[in-house]
C-alpha cells in the first residue's frame, strides 16, 4: 500500500476570494484522492468560526477585536470591489449563477472528502478565540510545528 | 535524458507589485533550466485580458463586474500607495530607470522562454470572461485539477 | 551525516501580521531542525529596514518613495482594521499578553537559530534601497535565481 501524497495549505487570510480559492484547490485535491489539511491561521480564522451567536473572550481589547473582526463564513467579504458589500454581494450571486458552492457548502464538501480543517493555536490566542468559537467541522487547535511537520511531507504547499 | 524540473506559480493577485514578483519567478527559473506553468485565477485574470477593446459577458452583473474590473497589463495596480495612480506610475518610472521590463514584456519573454501561461476555467466560468478576452499569448484555460497535477510534480509551487 | 531539510520563503508583503507569520513559521522551522532562508523582497524589505536614521537614495522618486514607504520593523502596520494605528497598537498589545515576541525580538530568535535572512537585490534597484539601509542582521542581497535554487532543494516554500 502506498502512501497518500499530500497537499498543505495555509489560510492566513479571511477574504471571501482567498478562501473561495483555498476550498476549491482543497476540494479538488482531496478528489485527486490527495490527503489535504487546511491550516487556519491570523484572519484566516474568520473562515471557521460559527457564524451564530457572539464570541466570549476575556479582556477589554479581545472584546473589541472580536466584535469588529467577528468572522463566520456568511460574514467574509471580498479583497477588492467590496464596496459597502455591494461587490460581495455580486460574487456571491454569479457564483450561484454556475453552481460554484458557497463557503458553508465548501465546508461540508471538504469534511466528507477527509480535508483536516485545523486552526492555529497561536492566532487563538493572541486575538482571544476560544475553542467554542469554531464550528463544529473544525478537527482541532494545533501548533506551527504540527503544522510544518506536515508540510514537510506535502508534495505541495501553499500560503493563501 | 533526464526530466526537467518544475516550477508552478498560482496568480491570483491582480496586483501590478505581485503580478511582477510573480513574472521575475516566471522567467528566472525558466532561465534556470526550469520547466515554469503559470496558473492565472480570480483577479491574476486581469493580467492576461487584452488591454484593447471591451470584454462581451453575457447578463448585467458579469457586463457590471467586467466595467469595473476591467484589467489588462496596463490597467494593473499597486497594493500600496497607489494614490489615484501616483504610486503605480512612479514604480513604473522607477522600473524603468533600472531597465526591468513592464508586464507586456514580461509576457513576451516568459513565452519565448517556453513558460506556460493558463487561465483558470472556474474563475473565467465565475467572472464571465469569455476565451476571447485574453491575449494571444495564453496557452488555454484549464481547471484547478490540471494545475494541482502540475504542482504535484514541481519542485517549487507558489501562491502568488 | 543527512543533509538538514530546507524551508524557504519569501516576504514580500510589509504587513505586520504576515511578517509575524512569517517569523513564527521560520523560527518553529528551525526549532525542527530546518535549515530556513528567507528572501525579503518588494514590500517586505521594509520589515529588514534599520528603524533609526533615513534612507539615502539617489534621485527625486526614489527619494519620496522611501520617505512615504520608510519601513523598520518598528513602523510595520497590520494589513486590516489599522485605523489610524489603532488596530496594530491593539495587535501589538495582544502579542505581549500572550509573550509573543515582536519582530525585532523574532529577528533577534532567528539570527540566533541560524535562520539566513536575505533581501532581493532586483528590488532594492528599483526601490533605490542601498545595502546600508538594512539592519545588521542580514546575511547579504541576492538575486531572484539564488531564491529559487534554495527553494528547489527544499522541502517546503511559501510566498507570504
């Protein structure tokens, strides 16, 4: 039996277009029959958090932090064009328009393909999100070093 | 004889700093003996259209989105300091005091240095470009699964 | 003996929280035993920049583009909700919560953990950036062709 090759990616950013590319390279690998972890990092974590009720984080500036940078999947916004939401909005409607799936459809596609989905430790807990802020498909809360030791393996990478 | 080796460069920036950034990797590893494939989605599509004439989308949000995000070599600008324009023509200038070569150049030099320039299939699906908006140096429009076959047999894969 | 595995990565984003992930990847890779080279270039010279003194640069654009992109370690701004300032002071506050270290401090880490730390000499031309500019700690200018062959023999290369 031969091993799986690997793809890694690392989800820095919190872009709607950046994470749309990000679940459509992991979904894709993952149907190539590749093992993918995505690898949520710093805004990257918008990505996965619920997009229901408020975050609970200890200390005024975290409070601050996650009110204005609240994330959840339904709350991303695109790097150019945005426009007041009005750009957002318009690519959300033209991806419909060709059965592109949303971020929240991504995400059940990527776990019933076997994508790890794993968010960064250190990001947690420099910007205060605690554990129950993420949504239930996430599969944990590891560090860098877990990180890179998968790389390492990866025939491909990417910091998206 | 032996394979050469790969190099595989996601564009998906549309930003004239990144877009060359990305055309330096392009041409250098091509210089080097490497076999380059350049993979151009979302906003990269802009560094590829034509800079002459209109781009025809059927239906008023993709003839909307392709007023605005217009794109082409010369349109490209820079993520910082663009200042209505000031920013990009000084780096222009400056580009030129050095004899490095614009974007048009770049694309020329890539093609005859055998790099492969592809257009994202889903993006194009996405965006309503149609085949007939990009220049006549791309080699074609494929889906992430062609560049995901690339990319796992390079030696170097970037994210651009 | 077995050769040490490399990771090698390129900064050309300025912005302070891709240069702390940068940072944080580089130093945990090295911490695992990797042989780390970054390759600071366009934007991301400006994290290698000497905090104290100017930047002399000849001719009248490229003495306004370092006065208005005068980079330092120290004048770093988060990419998203700055505000004025407001959001990389918040940021900055939250790191020391957490005993993150600052970039000078990981700078600092690196150096001591052998990480090789080289700007782009293609970059420095065009944005009239002299070799006195940059702190101590770097190892030296490169060009774009030195880059990729570290990045061919490493295991993992990223693009921040």
């Amino acid at each position: 039996m031969t091993e799986k090759e690997k793809l890694s990616i690392v989800m820095f950013s919190g872009d709607l277009d950046r994470a749309l590319a990000g679940f459509m390279l992991a979904v894709t690998g993952a149907s190539m029959g590749m093992e993918v972890t995505m690898f949520f990092t710093f805004w990257g974590l918008n990505i996965i958090k619920k997009n229901e009720g408020g975050i609970k984080s200890k200390g005024l500036m975290k409070k601050m932090l996650n009110l204005i940078n609240r994330g959840g999947s339904k709350r991303l916004t695109i790097s150019k064009f945005n426009m007041l939401g009005m750009g957002t909005w318009m690519i959300k409607g033209l991806m419909k328009d060709v059965n592109m799936p949303s971020i929240d459809e991504f995400i059940a596609m990527a776990k019933d393909m076997g994508v790890k989905l794993l968010a960064c430790s250190t990001s947690c807990g420099i910007m205060g999100v605690p554990e129950g802020a993420f949504r239930s498909e996430v599969d944990g809360i590891v560090g860098a070093a877990y990180f890179l030791g998968e790389a390492r393996e990866s025939k491909v990478t990417l910091f998206i």
